[in-house]
C-alpha cells in the first residue's frame, strides 16, 4: 500500500473531474494508458486463431512455438532506434495477446464453480459490461472504463508480459473500493495455513 503525500482524496478527483475539462482528458488518457479490457492485436477469435496456427506449425516443425506461459519474456534489444523499439513492442502485444487468451478469459460456460444462487449467476460477474469508450457520468463523477472484450479481466500490457499468468488490474476511485481491497488482500495473505495433521492424513490416504 502506497500511500502519495498530499495527493486530493477520491471525492477532490472527482469534483475536479466534473469541473476541469483539461483534468478530466489527462486523467482518463492516463488511466486507459494503465489497463485496458481488450486485445491489443485483434479480438478473440483472432487471437486464439493465431495461438492455433502457431501450434500447427510447431507440430510440423518440430519446436518452433514458444508457448508464452511457460517461457521467460525477451528482453528489448540494447541497440534500439525509434522503429525498432516499436517494432519489439507490437512483439510484446501480441505475445501478452496469448498471454490474457490463455490465463485471463472467463470460461464462458461457467463450468469451474462460479454459478452461485437461483436463478444463476455468476459470482465472478461474467460477462462484463462492455463500453466503446472510457466516460465521466454526469452526475455521479463515476468513471466508465472502455472494455470490449466482456470475457476477460481488464489489465496492463506491461505486467502481463512481465507476470505471464492471469492478472487482473483495476482503478480504486472510491474509498469504498479502498477498503474493501485492502480487507480482502489483508484476509488473503493472513488465511490460517493448512493444519500439519491434515497434510499427513493426504498423504496416508494418497
């Protein structure tokens, strides 16, 4: 938890966000430029059409896919101009493409226990809601991120590449939202072990 001296509280971003124009485009660029909810090189379909045509090609031959979860990410080359770097970026988009299609997507029949209550639904709260672009209600302040994809988490392009497993990367605008992560990563890490006794009763069983 990092806290940034004097930066304005939740309910001063907002306030300025509804009255400063200026504020309001230089904030929302920025939060886009942290996470996005979509692919960077193509939707869904595309995506695992390539992971597929990568595989097949592997198979015939023999060793040529680098299977992106499973391998460490490349570094950018030391010797670089504009075009280059750029060039090694669009590597990056895709290869975090693969990442996100393997790790991130929500199975869209629900078939890993996510069903909860009756009628159904979806504790995981699958689909999302998708927007064409990021917006600031009017009268709440509230912040709409852009999202086309509704099956995946929304996250950062850099840290799924450096990461190379499921992430999910999300703004924290309210105090609410400040508190409940905070609660929920505090239960998390501090959740009682699993008792010495019960680990040998497994492997007795096992």
């Amino acid at each position: 938890l990092i806290w940034i001296h004097n930066c304005p509280s939740p309910q001063e971003i907002r306030d300025r966000l509804l009255q400063d124009e200026g504020f309001r485009h230089a904030l929302l660029s920025w939060l886009d430029s942290c996470h996005v909810g979509q692919y960077s090189t193509g939707n869904e379909r595309d995506v695992g059409s390539r992971i597929q045509e990568r595989r097949r090609m592997d198979t015939a031959t023999e060793g040529s896919y680098r299977d992106p979860i499973t391998a460490l990410p490349s570094r950018p080359p030391f010797d670089r101009d504009a075009p280059t770097a750029e060039q090694w970026y669009q590597k990056v988009c895709e290869e975090t493409d693969e990442i996100v299609y393997m790790c991130n997507r929500h199975d869209r029949e629900h078939k890993k226990g996510c069903l909860r209550g009756k009628p159904a639904y979806c504790k995981a709260r699958y689909p999302r809601e998708t927007r064409a672009e990021t917006v600031v209600e009017p009268d709440s302040g509230a912040i709409r991120f852009r999202k086309l994809d509704p099956w995946i988490n929304t996250y950062n392009v850099v840290l799924s590449y450096l990461l190379r497993c499921n992430t999910d990367v999300t703004c924290l605008l309210s105090g609410t939202q400040v508190r409940a992560v905070i609660a929920y990563v505090t239960d998390y890490v501090t959740k009682t072990p699993l008792k010495t006794y019960k680990i040998f009763e497994v492997v007795k069983a096992v």
